[in-house]
C-alpha cells in the first residue's frame, strides 16, 4: 500500500483545517513542505505540455522520491524531465533504459553518459 503525494497531502490539508496552516508548516519538515509544494504544481500538471524539475528529491527519502517518480509517469500527454543526484532512481523498474542519462563534467566539457555507460556527446561547459 503505497501513500503517494496526493495521499500525504490529503493528510496535510486535514491538518491544517484541524491546527491552521502557520502551525503546521512552522513545526513540518523541509522534506513535508517541499513535498506539499510539489503537490500544488502536481494537481496542474496535466494541463501543461512540458515540465521541467530540477532536483525534484531533494529534500525527499529514497522510498518517497521513487513514489512521486512512479506518480509522475503515470501523468499522460505531459513530457516532464527531472533531475536528480540520487543514481538510485536510474532503474529499469522504475523508468526505461533509454529515458535516463548521467551527465559528467570533465576539463570543462559536459558528457551525456548514457546507460552503457558511453559518452554520447560533449558541449562546453562555460557554454551551459
């Protein structure tokens, strides 16, 4: 039984109807008051075409990252990108092979890693 954003943000919502929201957020984590900012954008996302998050985890444990990873590709008719330094969440459970890539800076140029581990091209990083 999986909690995923919407869930724990359900629990957050009720509350701060029980305590008020200063309360809450003022005795919350960073992690819960990321998470419940991420809920804001996630209940709009299916409108937009494109979304891009960078660091999206960062605040997050490994077993929620992965759900809200799982939640975000659910999401249809939205191409969405993310960013992360958790090499973790690079599974083949979790996302396909050829839909996750590392990017590695060596003398000032940016390599594109892919998953056989091959630089697949470079670009200068006083360029990015």
């Amino acid at each position: 039984n999986e909690t995923g954003p919407g869930e724990l943000c359900i629990l957050i919502a009720d509350a701060v109807k029980k305590y008020g929201i200063i309360e809450i957020f003022y005795r919350s984590s960073t992690g819960t008051r990321s998470l419940a900012l991420f809920y804001y954008w996630y209940i709009r996302m299916e409108k937009a075409s494109f979304v891009f998050i960078d660091e999206f985890d960062a605040f997050y444990h490994f077993e929620l990252s992965e759900s809200v990873q799982r939640h975000l590709k659910q999401i249809s008719g939205v191409q969405i990108f993310t960013t992360t330094h958790n090499t973790d969440l690079m599974s083949n459970d979790l996302l396909r092979p050829d839909r996750y890539f590392l990017l590695e800076i060596i003398e000032a140029k940016i390599f594109l890693i892919n998953r056989e581990g091959t630089a697949t091209g470079t670009q200068s990083s006083e360029n990015v």
